[in-house]
C-alpha cells in the first residue's frame, strides 16, 4: 500500500541534509521533488490509487501516484492530524470541533456525524466497511455510511492508540494500564496490567485459528493476553506471566509477519523475536540514537515496516534497513527532520523538507511484488453477517404483534445508536422477517432496517431477494436497502442490477426507479472507477422505452454523478 502514498506530491515537514548507506553510493540529487503548497498536519493516507493529506488551514487534500493534484477538499473549520482511507477510497477525518466527516475518492462530502470531541488517533475500518472513531472520550462505531452502531464510554485516555485487531475489531490501552480488546459489535474484554504497556499487536501461530494480544512493555519485558475466544473472562482480568524474552530497551515501534515480531527500542537496537520459539532471532544497530524529551522519558517517534524484502526502522533521524536474517541492508541519517519518512514498496525513501518539498531518493532496487488494483486490499475475514443464523428460541416471536414489538425495538435502537451486541441476531431476525411469510408493510420494514444497519457482507443476501422475490415492493426494498448501505467497491449489486436492465427482466417502473436511485448512492460513495459503470447503466435507464419515472431518476444521477466526476 506504501506505493499508493510514495509516488505522491506531498508529505510532511523535514530537510534532508545528511545521508549515508552502508553499501553503495548515495545520490547526489534527490530521485525527484515537489512542492507540498502547505503545512501538513498529518502523515498521508494512502489507497485505491491515490492519497490525501490534511492540512492546516482544514483542507484535505488528495494526488494521483504522478504526483497529479485531485481535488481539494475544505472542511469549513480545523481540522484533527488524522486521516484514514477505507478500501474503496473514502476518507474519514474530523474537525476539531468533533464533527466526523466522510468524503469519497472524488472529494465529494457524504455525510458529517458529531462526535463529543476530535478524533485523538486515526479511525479504523472493519472488514465489512465500519468505522471505529477514537476519541478522548469515547469509541464510536459508525457504518460506512453514518449510522451510529454503538458507543464505548472510556475509563481514562488512551495509553497506546487504537489498533486493528486481526480479528476484526480494536485493541488499546488506556492511561489507566487496561488493555482493552474490543469486537465488532462492542463486547469487551479487559486486562488490568501490573506494568505501563508501550506497543501493541495482534499476533497468531502455531496453527491457532485466532489472534493473541502481545504486550511490549516500557521496561521491555513481552506478555500475551490471551485469545479472542476468551470473551467469558471478567473485565479487569489480570494477565498472567509468560516464558517470552525482554527487550534490551523501551519500544518504539513494531511490527508483524507470522509468528514473528520486529521491533526498534529507544536505545536504537532492532531485534526480531519469533514468538514460537520464545527467543530473539538476532539484534542489529540502527541509525536511531535514544530520543529524550523534557521529562526524560523516550519519545515513541518511529515507525517499522516488516515486509517481503526486509525489515525497516523509520524515524525523524533517518532509516535503516535489515535482511530476515539481520544483516543490515542500509543505513541513512536525516538532519532537522519533523517528522516519519516513508520507504515504498518501490525502494525509495520519501521524505519532507521544512521548506514544504518532498524529497524522493532511490534507496533499493528490489521492488516489492503487488497487484494493481483499483482498491485497497479484500477484507481480512468476515463477520459472518451475510448468512442468516439459527435463531434461538427466544429470539423467534410467535404472534404478529410480538414480531412488530421486535421491530420496533430494533428501529429505536437504530435512532439511538445502541445496537451494539444484538446486531448479529438482529441481522438473522430481519432476514427472517424479511424472507418469510409476514405482512408485506414487515418485509418492507426489515429490510430497510438491514440497510441502516449497513454491513456489506449483507448485500450478496439482498441480492439474491431483488432476483428471487416476486412481490415488486419486496424487489424495491432489497434495491433500496443496497442503495443504504452504500459500499459495493466489488460492485456485485451493480452487476445483478445491469443484468437485469440489458435482459429486460424488469419492466416494473417503481423496481427501476430503486434501481436507478440506488446507482447514484452506491456510485457516489465510492466515486469512480464504479461511478463510470453506473453512469453507462444509468444511461440505458433514460432510453425512451423505460418508465418514465425510471428515466427521470436516472436523469437525475447522471447528472450528480457527472458533477462529482468533474470535481
């Protein structure tokens, strides 16, 4: 992904005045430079072709892997140094007022929530397109488009950020020494720490069919936390010690591959452990020298990277690079630096200039395998929303009136932001409902509530109703539903709708109208390269044997979509 940022126009704050390698001859003149036009707040974030950076003056900002500038977003006030990407190309960022903004990869605005203060660290995406919003205060929990899921209210501040849990949700510490790991769908598990946590990660091996929390502490000292089936396990367990090697100093970074950790401590040592094994593999000397601040503690400014090739220390100091096997690659020193280099997938090394210039100097030859594609990486696994469970006997009502009472408790929870737990079943319920032999004004209320709910592994299930249903309120609902949920970046709804315009399958004018508005929705939050297949689909709907309503809402899109395309 690295590549996406490393051929871009802009980066952060530094000057380049000193570079040197172990082996090899350093350029003389950088590999290529550009002007940044800006303070940058925040280091870019990178996907689907292109990047974005934040600026100070509340603009976001966004370049094309030329270099080419986008588009230029103002958000009409500050603006928090944090911005994220989903794998479509959405970008997620807040000011600092707390206002959570979502823009798509064409810089248009699709929606603001407020939030009870700015982001403190940078969002995370789930696998079916959620958002998990830190801030000082509270987690909160947003589908891709805007619906409030559930909100965590937190203890104390946070103590490391927010990071993915390769299980599909979060894992972080707080100031009060509390690890907290936290699912999907907000169930909680708690560790009470006896020592001060610098660095944490998400980690399986030895064939485990989940993820292990392992702790790098402060002192240098390793723990693992256990597994994400131990939800059972009261909060505020007390993590028990294990036989794991010790740091020769505070980490600063790390990173993972396997069941291998690499690590870069404040005394500039990188070490790679491999956790089968419970030993440090080896240690090498990086170009870090021990970072102090005012109270004397180490200053966690660094960065690894953990790939194919090797493994990479970044700091405002500079960068070194090392083999799997420890023998040490390169070495490069930087002077007056302000903030974290980048090293892309290309073998060169990105740095800013306090000038406002971003530097490129060719580092490696070696280039690291990657496919081209027009989004970010698939999902690591899923959570198992798109399949209707076995429901429990008492989450099956009997009567009518008990199955509306169900309804309207979900619809509240939805207006409220509290689904929280329940949404997995509640997700079975609504398929139930929707599918089975309930009135129709039911049926239409379920799966309209399944599109708030907004998860898209549940699209391929509203799918399969659009084409199998016979009732056409029943077809215009699952269509509608789609539209809401709005991440389609595979665009498998946009297939199963074209299929049905070009074999003429569908005549119903209130069905193609669904059609057509929910075109315009799923193209706009992803931006093109979908929004150019929905604009030709939405031109065979403005042909003069399609409904007339059917032609006046494609009209309409189009020209949306032709405007957001423009800009």
């Amino acid at each position: 992904m690295l590549s996406f940022l490393l051929n871009c126009v802009f980066l952060f704050t530094a000057a380049v005045t000193g570079f040197s390698q172990d082996s090899g001859q350093a350029p003389a003149e950088p590999y290529w430079r550009q002007a940044l036009g800006g303070a940058v707040l925040s280091l870019p974030s990178y996907q689907a072709q292109s990047a974005v950076v934040a600026l100070d003056g509340g603009n976001i900002r966004a370049y094309s892997t030329t270099g080419t500038s986008m588009w230029n977003f103002f958000s009409g006030g500050r603006i928090s140094p944090y911005v994220t990407r989903s794998r479509e190309g959405t970008s997620y960022f807040s000011r600092t007022n707390g206002t959570l903004i979502a823009i798509n990869r064409a810089g248009r605005e699709l929606w603001r929530r407020g939030m009870d203060g700015p982001l403190s660290a940078g969002a995370i995406t789930g696998w079916d397109g959620r958002i998990f919003a830190p801030t000082n205060g509270k987690i909160y929990c947003y589908t891709a488009s805007g619906n409030l899921l559930w909100f965590k209210v937190l203890d104390s501040a946070f103590l490391t950020p927010p990071a993915a849990d390769r299980d599909g949700g979060i894992i972080f510490s707080l100031n009060n020494n509390h690890v907290y790991r936290v699912d999907p769908f907000g169930n909680v598990q708690t560790w009470r720490l006896s020592n001060t946590p610098a660095v944490l990660l998400s980690l399986k091996y030895n064939n485990s069919s989940h993820h292990n929390i392992t702790v790098l502490y402060t002192d240098g000292s390793m723990q693992e936390l256990g597994n994400s089936e131990d939800w059972f396990l009261s909060a505020f367990n007390t993590a028990q010690p294990s036989a794991l090697p010790r740091l020769s100093a505070r980490p600063l970074a790390a990173a993972q591959r396997e069941d291998k950790i690499a690590v870069i401590t404040s005394d500039g040592r990188i070490s790679l452990v491999s956790m089968t094994e419970r030993r440090i593999l080896w240690t090498g000397d990086s170009h870090i020298r021990e970072i102090i601040n005012n109270s004397g503690n180490p200053v966690p400014e660094a960065e690894m990277q953990f790939d194919e090739r090797g493994i990479y220390a970044l700091s405002k100091d500079g960068a070194t690079g090392f083999t799997h096997d420890g023998r040490r690659l390169w070495l490069s020193y930087l002077n007056n630096a302000a903030a974290v280099p980048a090293f892309g997938n290309d073998g060169v090394l990105y740095m800013g200039g306090a000038d406002w210039i971003l530097y490129a100097y060719k580092i490696e030859d070696r280039i690291l395998p990657e496919i081209n594609d027009l989004y970010g990486p698939a999902a690591e696994g899923s959570y198992g929303l798109g399949r209707q469970r076995v429901l429990e006997y008492f989450d099956l009502p009997v009567t009518e009136n008990e199955t509306r009472m169900r309804l309207e408790q979900i619809n509240e929870a939805l207006r409220t932001g509290t689904v929280g737990t329940n949404e997995p079943a509640w997700t079975s319920f609504l398929m139930a409902v929707a599918a089975g032999r309930h009135p129709i004004q039911f049926r239409i209320g379920a799966l309209s509530m399944l599109g708030r709910l907004g998860s898209q592994e549940t699209i391929p299930w509203l799918i399969h109703i659009f084409r199998n249903d016979d009732e056409p309120s029943i077809k215009t609902a699952a269509i509608n539903a789609i539209g809401s949920i709005g991440v389609d970046p595979q665009g498998i709804a946009l297939q199963a709708f074209l299929y049905s315009i070009i074999n003429s399958s569908i005549r119903d004018e209130q069905i193609l109208t669904a059609v057509a508005s929910a075109t315009g929705m799923l193209c706009r939050f992803s931006g093109p390269p979908l929004s150019e297949a929905g604009i030709r689909m939405l031109t065979l709907l403005t042909a003069n044997h399609q409904p007339p309503a059917a032609r006046r809402q494609a009209q309409a899109e189009l020209e949306t979509l032709r405007i957001n395309n423009r800009n």
